[in-house]
C-alpha cells in the first residue's frame, strides 16, 4: 500500500491513523520530557549556568571597563611605541579622579598589576596625586612620580584592560602574552600553566596506570570468587569508597610524614628515614588509594557478565591458560577497564585536596591553582580560563578516546 | 594410537578392548560430603554416541567435566583412548566440547570462532581457512561467516558451536544439552543435523541431556544417570522394552506401577499378590523370591480392553475413571487392584469399544509385557 493511501486510513471514530498516531506519541513525548525536566533544569541552574557565567569572567574586564573610557578615547590614535601624549595622560587622571572618589581606583590598580607587575603601587601614588591636582600638565607629573610612566608597555596594558573583553587570561593560562608585536610567550622564568597541566596529565595517567595494574587482578578474583567470598572481599575494597576522602588523605598525611609510624619504623630497621610527605610519591600513593574503587568497580561489574564456560571453551579448544585468558577473556573485559580508566583518569585530572594536602609545591595540580586565584588572589577570570582550558583539553581527550575505544563500548555495569 | 597397541591393557572391571573411554570407579565429591558422582563405571566405544541422561542433579555434567578435565574426579581413573588422563589439563586431551549456552565468544566473528582452536595449534594459515571452509559448510552458515554471535538466531550459534568443536578433528566429541535453549521444532532438527554429522565423521560421541526423546533418538546406547549412579546403560530399544529398574521404568516413557509382595517365583514367571487385591503374574527381572516386596511396570499400551476369557492370564475387573481424547490414541484412567491412578492408551482404530467414565470394563495383559522390579 503506498503512503497516501496510508494516510487516508481512519480509526473507528472516522480520525485519520497518522493523526491518531500523532496524538498518541504527543502523549508518550510528554511523559517523557516531563520525566527528565527536573533533573534537566536541576543541571541548567548548578552547573550549566555557573560554568557559563564564570567563562564569562575569563574574557572580560570587570575590574576596569568603563572606568577607563576616557583614557581609551584619548589612546585611540596612538601608535602603541612611543610615549602618550599629554590628553592620554590628563584622561587618564580624570579617570583615576573619578575611580579614586567612587573607591574603585584599587581595583583598577589590581587589574594592571595582573600584566603589568609592580603597576599597583604605582597606581595607589599616582591616585592620591591627582585628587589633590586641579590642572596639568599632567604628564610630567606622572613621569616625575615614578619613570614606569614613561613605559609603553603600561600603557599597552591599560589601553588593553579598558576595553570590555579580553585575552589576557587565556594567554596567560596557556603561558601565553600579549607583545608589542603580537602575541608571544612569556619568559621562561613565568611560565608556570604549561607545566602545571603537563604534570596533571601525568599524574592522572600514572594514577590511572597503577589503579588499573592494582584493580585488574583484584577484580578478577572478585569475579571469580563464589558470591559469599566475593562479597567479604568486596567490603574491603568498598571500605575506603566510604570513607570521607579529606579524612583519607589526613590519614596518609599522618602516616607519611616525617616523625610519622612509616618513619619510625624505617629508623627502627635500617636507621634512616625518608621524606615522603609533601613529593609526588605521596601525592600518587595517596590518589591510587582514592581512585583504586572507581577503576577497579567497572571491571568487576563487565567481568561479573563473562560466563565462565568462554574460557572453559577456550581450553577445551587448545589453548592453554594463558592463551585462554588473554584471547578470549580478557577482550571481553575491555569495555570495562575502559570505562574505569576514564573514570579515574578524568576525576584525577580535578584532583585538589590530596596534592595540596601530602603533595609539595611541585606536585601541585590544575585545580590547586584554580583554587589559588579563586581565594588567595581572588582573580576569578584566570581562576576560569584555567579551569575552562582543563575542561577543553578533557573534552578534546575525550572526544579522542570516542573515536579509539567507542564510547558505546564502555560498559559501567 | 591403535587399540592394540594400548600399553597395559590391565581394565577395571568396566574395561573391555574397543573401548575408547573409560571411567573407571569414579567418585566426585564438591564439598567432601555427599557424593555427587558414586563408583560410576562406564566404558564408551570408539565411534559410538553414548547419551547421560537423567534427572536435574544426577551428574551428568559432572561426569562429562571430569572427562573434559574441568573437574577432577575425587576416586578412581578415567582413560581415554587406553592413557589415564585424570591429570592431563583441559587443553591437551584434545576433545571436542559444545556448551549449553554455547560459549560462542561475542568478539570474534563466526570464522574467527571457528578458526580458534586451529590458530592455538598453531596450523599454517591455508589449512586453517580451507578448515573454517570446510566446517562452515557442513553447517550451512557460509553465508554467516563475518558476523558476531549476537548476530545470529539461537539455532545458526548452536551450529556454530558445533561447528567449532568439530573444526579441529577431535575424535571426542562432548554436549552438555546442547539443543535444551531451542525451541520444540528447531530441536528436533538439529537432533537430526547431530545425529547425521555424527554418521559422517569417525567421531564417539557422548552427548547429556535430560529430555528422554532426545536421547531415544539420537543415541546408539544410552546411561540413564540417577543420584549419582548409573541405573542402567543400554540400546534405546533395551531401556524402553527392558528396563531394569523401577527407577529406569518410570523414567523412560510412561509405566503403570504396581507394589506388591512375591508369593512364588520360578525363572521365569512369579506371581505378586497386589495388596491383597489381586495376584499378577509378571516375568522376575528383580524380585527376590516368595515374601519379598516389588514393584511391577507395566507399558499402558500393553493393556488391552475387555479381552476374550483366556487370551491373557492376568485378567482384572475395572473402572474408568477418566478419558483423554488425544488424537491418535485416547488415554483413558481406570481404577484397578486397588489403585486408580492406572493408565492404559488404547489406539483410535476400529473395534475400540466405546467409553465412558464410570463404567464397568475388564482389561488385561501378557505376563512377559509386566516386569516385577525393585521395590521404589
Ligand atoms: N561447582 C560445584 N560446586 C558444588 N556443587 C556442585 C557443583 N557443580 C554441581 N554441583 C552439585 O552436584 C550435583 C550434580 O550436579 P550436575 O551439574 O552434575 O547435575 P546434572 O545432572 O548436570 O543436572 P542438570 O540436568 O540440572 O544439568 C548437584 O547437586 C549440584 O548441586
Ligand atoms: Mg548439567
């Protein structure tokens, strides 16, 4: 029967089939989104939204847009190289005047200081300069006060820090800056960004590496137990799940530190003892602890589904146990260690209170630095082109993992 | 290695030359207190294909594992081929195996599947394609050859699986129901595909399932297991026409069960007093002489209706009870010697007297057709 006859069969009640259909299948579509709405905007308003706002953050000059219009104007012609005119300079007393009566001046101060270090002070003097001053020359005072005046590289800074959006922080956050000429890198002595996410990735590769090296054989022998003993064991394994991470990480803390029992008993035995609080062996023991549940539960739950008579197949055939195992067992298991690695690897790569707890200062991950412009310095706009940079990289990871393993491969349970 | 070059020809008691399998008073225990398997002997001939069947629980599986080398028998000695394999590993006796939910592996395609145990016997790759070929072909799934085994219906992995374990040549070939997952129709199709496959290639076969049918059909003798024992190992003709226990008798079709006590026996005939309702005379095949308790069977279609005075020396007055029209025969349950649970099939053929429940008939039978059997 072709399609326009189907479309002229009609119910009982004289209505079309399709329309029937239709208002059948509008019923069952409402059910449906009137099910996922809740958690739908539940998600929208907790991480969606903060994740945009604080996005928003990293490209825009909160501190100083529209404080400085009057200096913007007067730098619009000005050619970047050489010293500003005397306007630039009265503009941007006027501006400071004004910033200075509405106490803003110390933001502003704050925001060059960013790209332009040592700028704040100077800002604070010239502020109070100008307040007391009624007209110019403005320039010489500004060159008087301090010769940073004279620099075109401040200048560069604040042209760029009046404008609504900008780079900085992104440059910044992947040891990038703006130049007289474009965009180049920054001297090696304040490239930290590059290195701190190399070393995340590291971190979390090699915790991912060794919970999957610790959690493979623990798994298997869970999958393989008889269900009484598998579940004792698994207790064992669930025990640190948990348990609160913050008290995890103090108990390493407690047992790694100088004075603490692992110590003792190194000095009891071989008479020495060792730093281990505050290095990257700390901050990697103390994570594969933490993260060892989260690789090891998909395995056990992919491993739980191969029936035993695969490998009992596979030696009835010819092979031998190892043969066995690594050509008919272990492929199945795939999905599984897939699915953990991700875990682990992506929850590692936002990992905070462990490094900063039992890690030294070269151990410090992507997040710790988040946290560190987030409260110490309460710069919300590098806090967030670092955190949006290590979401993209972990989106970009991802999506690469997607075309290598397939991501409906992966198997949670 | 032929059977006359066998080293030590020394056999337990089941052992006889030409046997090409041998489980040789064989205990298994899993918890080290009752006895799953207990002193089963059992010896299968080259080429033959020998069937374990019997009740849910009885053994079967764990007698076909330990052959298979996945269990190791607790006593006694199992011989393949004149060599004591009790401890040679699964993967070096070389015997072919079907699983009952198959054990396809999902990530392989069917030729890899095939092409398995070929390529851990490290085969030149030509001979393994022509095998895969070969074998693909005998189960007409040439045309299924790149797909997974979720990709295919129950019955095309069921021939897979066989497919499989015949790929490599093994001369021993083990299924633990291998058709109890299909359906009706597609089960006895595949009991005749086996069964054909098994007539072209040299291969015994030993073969476990608990559908009495399956094993009358397909099986050149058949091991009726229960509790841990073989209760009797013979042609499907034997099991059916002389079973040799009352457990064997009511296991293996249907049997109308009579208890009494022997009042007199000679060799060939005794006679039991049924509860005081009546004396049978029935062929001794177990009963132990005069006072003795036993269990006489009787085949329901060895009973006739209203016969002519004479014709048959055990001769009963009845009532029927019930009628099962059932096509080709009607069953009908009468009440006799004092049970009422007594069936006897009578063909829907001419000169079939007419029923009905509730009324008056006298039937009976030949005295070889009742066999006098253990008390149960
Ligand atoms: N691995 C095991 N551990 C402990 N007991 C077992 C094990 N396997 C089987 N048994 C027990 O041994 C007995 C015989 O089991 P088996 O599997 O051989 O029976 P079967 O004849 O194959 O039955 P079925 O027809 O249900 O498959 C059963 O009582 C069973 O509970
Ligand atoms: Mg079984």
């Amino acid at each position: 029967m072709s399609l326009a006859e189907a479309a002229f069969i009609q119910a009982v009640d004289g209505v079309p089939l399709k329309i029937k259909l239709a208002r059948a299948e509008r019923k069952r579509k409402l059910k449906a989104v009137g099910l996922v709405l809740p958690l739908f905007l539940f998600v929208v308003i907790t991480f969606l939204s903060p994740l945009l706002v604080m996005t928003l953050k990293s490209v825009e000059n909160e501190e100083t847009f529209g404080r400085l219009d009057r200096t913007r104007e007067a730098l619009a012609s000005w050619s970047g190289q050489d010293l500003p005119d005397e306007a630039a300079f009265a503009a941007l007393a006027a501006d400071l005047k004004i910033a200075g009566e509405q106490r803003l001046a110390g933001e502003i101060a704050k925001r060059i200081n960013y790209e332009f270090p040592g700028a704040q002070s100077k800002f604070k003097t010239i502020t109070r300069k100008v307040a007391a001053m009624e007209t110019g020359p403005y320039r010489e005072t500004f060159l008087s006060t301090d010769a940073a005046w004279g620099n075109p590289k401040l200048w560069r800074v604040i042209q760029g820090a009046s404008g609504k959006y900008t780079a900085y922080y992104w440059l910044s956050a992947v040891d990038l800056r703006q130049g007289a000429s474009g965009i180049e890198q920054v001297p090696a002595n304040q490239a930290v960004f590059l290195d701190v996410y190399g070393r995340t990735f590291w971190i979390a590769g090699l915790v991912t590496g060794l919970t999957l090296v610790l959690g493979f054989p623990v798994a298997y022998l869970l999958a393989t137990q008889p269900a009484s003993r598998a579940n004792v064991l698994m207790i064992f394994v669930m025990l640190p799940f948990w348990t609160s991470l913050l008290v995890r990480t103090t108990a390493w803390f407690v047992l790694l530190r100088n004075e603490g029992p692992l110590n003792d008993l190194a000095q009891l035995l071989i008479g020495s003892r060792f730093d281990m609080i505050f290095t990257r062996f700390a901050t990697i023991l103390a994570m594969t602890h933490i993260q060892l549940p989260f690789t090891l539960l998909p395995i056990y739950s992919v491993m739980k589904t191969i029936p035993p008579s695969h490998v009992r197949a596979a030696r009835s055939l010819g092979a031998g146990p190892f043969l066995a195992f690594w050509r008919v067992y272990f492929p199945q298991t795939v999905p599984g260690i897939a699915a953990g690695c991700l875990l682990t690897f992506i929850l590692s790569l936002g990992y905070y209170i462990t490094p900063a707890l039992v890690g030294g200062p070269r151990d410090q991950m992507v997040s710790n630095y988040v946290s560190y412009y987030m409260n110490n310095i309460i710069n919300f706009g590098q806090a967030s082109a670092l955190g949006a940079t290590l979401l993209i990289i972990t989106l970009v990871l991802y999506w690469a993992y997607n075309r290598l393993v397939g991501i409906d491969k992966m198997k949670l349970g | 290695m032929s059977t006359s070059e066998r080293p030590g020809n020394r056999r337990g008691l089941a052992g006889k030359p030409g046997d090409f399998v041998e489980f040789i008073d064989i205990q298994k225990t899993y918890d080290g207190e009752t006895l799953v398997v207990k002193n089963l002997n059992l010896s299968i001939r080259h080429g033959e294909f020998l069937t374990l069947l019997g009740p849910s629980g009885s053994g079967k599986t764990t007698s076909l594992m330990m052959l298979a080398g996945f269990e190791v028998p607790t006593q006694g000695r199992i011989e393949l081929d004149g060599r004591r394999i009790n401890d040679m590993a699964p993967h070096k006796r070389d015997i072919g195996m079907v699983f009952q939910n198959y054990a396809l592996f999902p990530h392989m395609t069917v030729e890899e599947n095939l092409a398995f145990p070929l390529q851990v016997r490290r085969m030149p790759r030509a001979d393994i394609e022509q095998k895969v070929e070969r074998a693909l072909e005998m189960v007409q799934l040439s045309q299924m050859r790149k797909r997974r085994p979720a990709q295919l219906s129950g019955g095309q992995q069921q021939r897979v699986a066989l497919a499989r374990a015949l790929v490599f040549d093994p001369k021993l070939i083990l299924m633990d129901e291998p058709l109890g997952a299909l359906d009706k129709q597609l089960r006895e199709h595949m009991q005749i595909e086996i069964k054909h496959i098994h007539q072209k290639l040299d291969v015994t076969v030993v073969y476990v399932t608990h559908d009495q049918s399956e094993a009358l059909t397909m099986s050149d003798r058949v091991a009726v297991f229960n509790d841990g024992v073989v209760q009797q190992l013979a042609t499907p003709t034997d099991l059916y026409e002389r079973p040799e226990n009352a457990f064997v008798a009511q296991f293996i079709g249907e049997s109308n069960k009579l208890r009494g006590v022997v009042s007199s026996q000679n060799g060939k005939e005794c006679i039991v007093n049924v509860n005081g309702h009546g004396d049978v005379r029935a062929v001794p095949i177990r009963a132990n002489g005069p006072g003795n308790k036993t269990t006489l069977s009787l085949r329901p279609e060895r009973v006739r209706i209203n016969p002519t005075d004479g014709v048959f020396t055990n001769q009963f007055d009845a009532q029927v009870e019930e009628l099962i029209y059932l096509g080709d025969h009607t069953r009908a349950r009468v009440s006799v010697l004092g049970t009422d649970d007594f069936v006897i099939k009578l063909p829907n053929a001419e000169g079939v007297p007419d029923l009905a429940p509730g009324s008056p008939i006298r039937i009976g039978w030949k005295p070889e057709d009742c066999r006098a059997l253990d008390w149960s």
